[in-house]
C-alpha cells in the first residue's frame, strides 16, 4: 500500500516520528 518512496510524505502527514 505505502511505497517507501511516499512513506517520508506520510510519516509527515501522520506526524509520527
């Protein structure tokens, strides 16, 4: 579902981190 490529965008839209 999430490629690594678009994890960086979603761990910042998820803010988790």
């Amino acid at each position: 579902m999430i490629m690594r490529q678009q994890i960086p965008q979603v761990r910042k839209i998820l803010s988790i981190g």
